[in-house]
C-alpha cells in the first residue's frame, strides 16, 4: 500500500477533512490532496508531525514496516497488558480464519 492511500485511510478513519489534516501539519489542502494521490511526497518534518498526529511510525506510513502502532499513552501496567492479551488472542483467531472457497462459476 502506498502513502497516499494509507495517508487517506488513517485521515477518513479519524474523520478529519483533508483541510482539517492539512491546519494540523501546516501545509494547504492542495498539498493534502497531492499527497493522498500520490503526485507528492511530504518532507521528513512533516512526515514526522503525521505519524505524531496518527500516533504511528514514519515506517508504517512509508510501508517500510506492516506493524501498527496502537498508543497506550495513559494507560496502566495492567491495562497495556490487556490490550497486550486481546491482540495476541485476535491474532491467533485471525490465524485461523481459512478463507471460504467458492465454486467455481459464482
């Protein structure tokens, strides 16, 4: 997945206007859009003010790592540790998961 689109997922997913990301990292809405199609690339500051915004790495956002970063900021020993168990567990479940076959022709 490339920026552009992961850009505008974790924006959409936030329910932030391209204006509303764009007064929050300094640049015009143009520059927004220029970057959710890809015909841009934001500078290392304002690629650093994004992960900060979304709460993830500059990896992520640049595909250079699959890892999600979920910000435990505020939370307990105990309470990460929850959140800790509850990924594990979903992973496991997703694991799983077998995708159904379908025959062929529908």
């Amino acid at each position: 997945m490339n920026f552009g689109i992961k850009l505008k997922e974790l924006r959409t997913s936030q329910k932030l206007t391209q204006q509303q990301l764009a007064d929050r990292i300094g640049v015009a809405k143009s520059v927004v859009s220029y970057y959710e199609s890809g015909d841009r690339y934001p500078s290392y500051d304002v690629l650093i003010r994004i992960a900060h915004i979304f709460h993830t790495t500059t990896d992520y956002l640049l595909d250079v790592s699959k890892e999600s970063v979920i910000d435990v900021t505020g939370l307990s020993k105990e309470d990460i540790a929850i959140v800790r168990t509850v990924a594990e567990a979903l992973k496991h479940k997703n694991a799983q998961i077998v995708p159904s076959q379908t025959a062929p022709g529908r």
